[in-house]
C-alpha cells in the first residue's frame, strides 16, 4: 500500500491548460473518488497518475518518491479501464495471469494469484472461458481480477462501472466496496457518477473546469457544500438554489417575488448578492396551517409528482424557480395544484452569487 500526493499538477495541450495546479494528498489505504462531469480534468488527472499522460508542470508523489519521469510498468500501480481490456483470444484464467507472466514471475506463484483473486471475486466457474462468454459484470470483475493479481500500491479506476446497467452497477459497488474493506489497497477511482461518489469513497474530489471544488467526506459535500457547483451537482434531486435579496437585517426575498423569509438571526453575512440553497428533503408540503419554530412557509405551483415507494418527489415553482420536495409516500399533490411548502431554515445554505462560494454554514445535520 502507499500514499499518493498531487503536488501543483498541470496538465497543458498546447496552449490549453485543463488541470489547474491542483493538490491533492492521499492516505495509505484511502478511497479516493475524483468526480466531476465530462471535460473536468478527473480523467486526466488519473492518467498522469498512472504515467499514461505527461505532467505538464507539478509533481506527482507514490510512497514519498516523485515519479513525474517513472514508466507506468515501475509505479507499482494497477489500472481496470471503462471498457474492460481485456485479450478476447484469451479465457478468463490467462487473461489474469498475463501481466505476471510477462514480468516472469514464477508458474507456481501466478496460479496461486490467480486462483486467489478469482476467489474472491467468484470467477472460479468461468475460469475457461473466453470474454465473448461473459456477461457485461463478469468481464469488468475478470478486469479487475488481472489488477488484483499483480498486488499493487495503488489501484486506479477509470469509470468502471459506465458500461453496465443500473442494477449490476448497484450490485457492483457493493462488490468493490467490500473488495477494498478486504484488501485495504489505496485506490483512486473516477466517475461522472455521484451516487458512485458518494457510496464508495472515503473521501470525494468534486473537480470542475481543471479545478478541485471541493474534498471532503460524502457527509461533508453533501451537507456542507463549499460552492454552488458543489451544491448543483452532488445530490439526486441536487439542491434548490433561488436567487434572494435582502430585505432588512434578517429577511430575504425569493427572486423578484414578494415573498420574504425571515432568517435565523446571525446567518446573513455582512455584504453581497446572495443564493438561497436548501435539500429537498428539508422541504415538506406544509399540511397545517402554523409553521414550527425555524421554518416558514412559501407558496408554491406544482408541476411533476414522482411517487418512489419509499418517499414521493414534489417538483414545484416558487417565485419562478424550480424547487423539489422529498416528502412521505402518502402525500401526493395534484400537479398544477397551489399549496404551501416549508422550509428548514436551520438547514439553509447561502452562497455569494460573485464567488459562488458558500458564506454561510448550515446547522448540524441531525
């Protein structure tokens, strides 16, 4: 195992800089999840990693040692691609044991690796055969499988999961998560996905335009995003963000509406344009006439109901923006309905509309 440290990394093609001096320092043993949509650098950022991109500018640390100018075959590094990889001529068994042969470790020794990994990642029935055999889920574990058996310091995972269907991806990140609790290797995982994001890593890199935005526990960017990207993009619904201005020392008004909600004293920052952001599930259909303590009520237009069994989505419109509640499997709404939603403000987020960074922290999540 080691520990892996990004270090000023840029990456330039030509002119166009799409990695912008990024640190990033990663424990031994660690999950890692970079994350970010297409075009963010994630990507990239792992490539240089494995020694399959020049480094730019910066410097790329495995166990302490620089190696910007090491060859991929010498970082001690094993890397399972989106789209498998894997040799076709080949059954499941040689394709496993091609990368030890090649590095001339003894017979003895590869099958015992090989038997070993396919164990633990249940292929020992398709050992025979060949990949045109197996299905979509079976072909990225047999991926993974000729990673495991060359026992690196670092795994790296280049959106693994993108090519199967919803369900074998859900069943599948439960495979690797208990992969990792097993083997404990220090691995980098990229994906587009934040649902992947935030059930595998121990800590999430949220990159944007060749920047990190945010790194932090899938806890931390859930409920304390630093930014309004953060906040858009992490999150299914991702969070409500209206547009508010000030009215007086502790109310804000939604959008170019009428209607003000007055803050919990001591959460407004002193100065600038602000965006008011709030989850879906700290929204509820106000089904009584008084709102409690912390929360206030807001008219609202329905648009979309998405009953889901275990809760329903509301989709609505307040002051002319898009707002989404996640409320209880019986209440459900009649869209192009009027109604009152009701917000936690102790759950509210501000964000500065110039930076688009947050300026104001919500309240423990209970």
């Amino acid at each position: 195992m080691a520990t892996v440290e990004f270090r000023k990394l840029v990456k330039r093609y030509g002119t166009l800089e799409v990695v912008h001096a990024i640190d990033l320092q990663i424990a031994d043993g660690e999950f890692i999840v970079l994350v970010g949509p297409s075009g963010c650098g994630k990507s990239t950022s792992l490539r240089m990693l494995a020694g399959l991109e020049d480094i730019s500018a910066g410097e790329i640390l495995i166990n302490g040692r620089v190696v910007n100018e090491v060859e991929p075959r010498d970082r001690d590094i094993a890397m399972v691609f989106q789209d498998y990889a894997l040799y076709p001529h080949m059954n499941v068994y040689e394709n496993m044991m091609f990368s030890l042969r090649y590095r001339n470790v003894p017979r003895q020794e590869i099958d015992r690796r090989v038997r070993e990994a396919a164990a633990v990642l249940g292929l020992d029935p398709y050992l025979k055969r060949r990949p045109r055999q197996l299905s979509g889920g079976q072909r990225q574990r047999v991926a993974m499988g000729r990673a495991i058996v060359r026992d690196p310091q670092v795994f790296l995972f280049d959106e693994p999961l993108s090519n199967l269907d919803a369900k074998l991806r859900g069943s599948m990140r439960i495979e690797m998560k208990k992969l990792h609790q097993r083997l404990g290797v220090t691995t980098v995982y990229v994906t587009h996905d934040q649902v992947e994001a935030m059930t595998l890593a121990d800590r999430v890199v949220v990159m944007n335009g060749g920047h990190i935005e945010q790194i932090g526990t899938p806890d931390e960017v859930y409920h304390a995003p630093a930014s309004l990207f953060v906040a858009g993009f992490i999150g299914a619904p991702t969070m409500n963000l209206i547009p508010v201005q000030r009215e007086g020392a502790r109310g804000l008004r939604l959008g170019s509406s009428s209607d003000v909600v007055q803050v919990p004293a001591g959460r407004l920052p002193e100065a600038g344009d602000l965006v008011f952001g709030l989850r879906p599930e700290d929204v509820e259909v106000a089904l009584t006439d008084k709102a409690p303590a912390g929360h206030v009520d807001v008219p609202a237009l329905v648009e979309v109901v998405e009953p889901l069994g275990a809760d329903t989505l509301v989709f609505t419109t307040v002051a002319g923006h898009p707002v989404a509640a996640r409320v209880r499997p019986d209440v459900r709404p009649a869209p192009g309905s009027a109604l009152k939603l009701r917000f936690n403000l102790g759950r509210m987020h501000l964000f500065d509309t110039a930076s688009g960074r947050s300026v104001s922290a919500p309240a423990a999540h209970a």
